[in-house]
C-alpha cells in the first residue's frame, strides 16, 4: 500500500536521477518518526503542566536515583548550566513544591537540592505519558521487529 513517503519518491525519483529511492525513503521516514516523536513530547509536557526547563530540572535530579539529591554546582554541571541559570530554575520549582533547597546542618555553606514528593510525582506523570506515546508509536512492530530495529538503528548511531 502506498503512503506519502512513496508519493515523495515518485516525484523526487522523475526529477533527480541520481536520488538513491531506498537512501530517501528511509532518511523521510526516519525524519516523519522523529516529527512524530517531537510532537508526543510536547503533547505530554503540556498534559503535565510542566515547562521543558522545569521537567529537565526534574529529570535531572531523578537520574540521580533515591534520595534524588545533589549539591547545586553538581546539578548544573549535569545540566550544562552555568550555577546563576540553575539558581533562577531552582527558586520557581521550590515555590511549586517540587523541589528543596536545605543547608547542610554542620555547613550552612553547603546546599543540598532534593526531589520532593510532589516533584518525583511530577516527573513520573509526564514520563509515563512520553512512554505511552512511544509504545503506541511501535505497536505495529512485533517484538522480534522492535528488536531489529533497534539493532539497526544502533549500528547507524555511534557511542
């Protein structure tokens, strides 16, 4: 059955004919995937009520597994911020509640930034809501096809 990827290379094959079909239905395809993929992570950000910045702070801490906690320089270096970025990101996310800032009882120089309840909670809505979206996308494949492809799509992406 044709789809619009083969009405492309209809039109792309007559007029360039050096075009690699097989080449270009693939890279269209990869690139329709990805849209699609963008589109889901938006749809479930919105769902979430988180902003992207807001949900990377989240996610940040939460890679770090229990007690999803870390010292801010350590957070901002994760997050490729400068330490001034990270502190505006922090103040919002405590004012919601999905975050704390505590000082080190021995060391008030010392800060800890941790997860909260509500912020892990946060986190775990918006990302179930992504894998939902995902699974649904590869629903069409068997599991020895998923498999495959991500065999193959590992070989085309290096490290």
């Amino acid at each position: 059955m044709a789809d619009s990827v083969d009405r492309h290379l209809e039109i792309w094959t007559r007029e360039l004919a050096w075009l690699d079909p097989l080449t270009e239905a693939i890279t269209v395809r990869l690139a329709m995937v990805s849209r699609r993929l963008t589109q889901s992570r938006k749809r479930a950000l919105a769902g979430s009520g988180l902003q992207l910045w807001q949900f990377k702070t989240l996610l940040a801490l939460r890679r770090l597994g229990a007690p999803y906690a870390t010292s801010p320089s350590r957070l901002a270096d994760a997050m490729g911020l400068t330490r001034g970025a990270l502190s505006a990101r922090l103040a919002p996310l405590e004012e919601a509640g999905l975050i704390v800032r505590s000082h080190d009882t021995d060391d008030r120089r010392r800060v800890e930034v941790r997860l909260t309840d509500a912020g892990h909670d946060a986190c775990e809505r918006h990302l179930r809501a992504e894998n939902r979206d995902e699974t649904d996308l590869l629903a069409p494949l068997t599991e020895d096809e998923r498999r495959t492809l991500d065999g193959l799509l590992r070989r085309l992406l290096p490290g």
